[in-house]
C-alpha cells in the first residue's frame, strides 16, 4: 500500500474557490478510483491545506495521476494556487 501526502500551496484570497474545486476532485476519486483507499482534505491549525491519500499499490497511484477527473481538475485549479504542491509518498509498513 503507498500513501501520499500533499501540502496545497493556495493562493491568499482563494481559499473558498479552492475548496469548492478540491471537494468535487475529491467526490470524483472516491466515486471512480476503486484502487483509491483514502482522498481527504484537511487543513492544519494555521490554514494550510493538505490532502491525505491512500492507494492499493502503485497502479493505482499510476491510475490517479492519469484519470480524466484528475487532468480535467487542472483547469479548475488555475489562479487558485500559489505554487506547486509538496508532495511527500510514502510506503506504508503496517
């Protein structure tokens, strides 16, 4: 099982925008990604979004990055964002 962990960097301002997006994104793996485990939004005590993911394995990591939901999002997100995600992956032990 592989697990991801990604800080959203968003842009001041746009945080509603941004949720609206990130929760349909959101809607659309949980409904089309069966290798998907977990897609969750969250944000930290000071405002920082992240979003915590799960995947069977690698295919189905492969498979998110390559879904038509998951590509077609990239135009939702622009003037949202103020900088690329901090991606962290991460094997999971147990």
């Amino acid at each position: 099982m592989l697990a991801v962990i990604a800080k959203l960097n968003v842009a001041a301002g746009k945080e509603a925008d941004f949720e609206k997006v990130m929760l349909n994104l959101v809607e659309q793996v949980r409904a089309n990604e069966p290798g998907n485990e977990l897609y969750t939004l969250c944000k930290d005590q000071d405002g920082n979004y992240i979003v915590m993911e799960l995947y069977k394995d690698a295919d189905a990591l492969a498979a998110h990055g390559q879904s038509d939901h998951f590509k077609a999002s990239g135009a939702d997100f622009k003037g949202l964002m103020a900088g690329a995600p901090e991606v962290q992956r991460l094997e999971v032990i147990g």
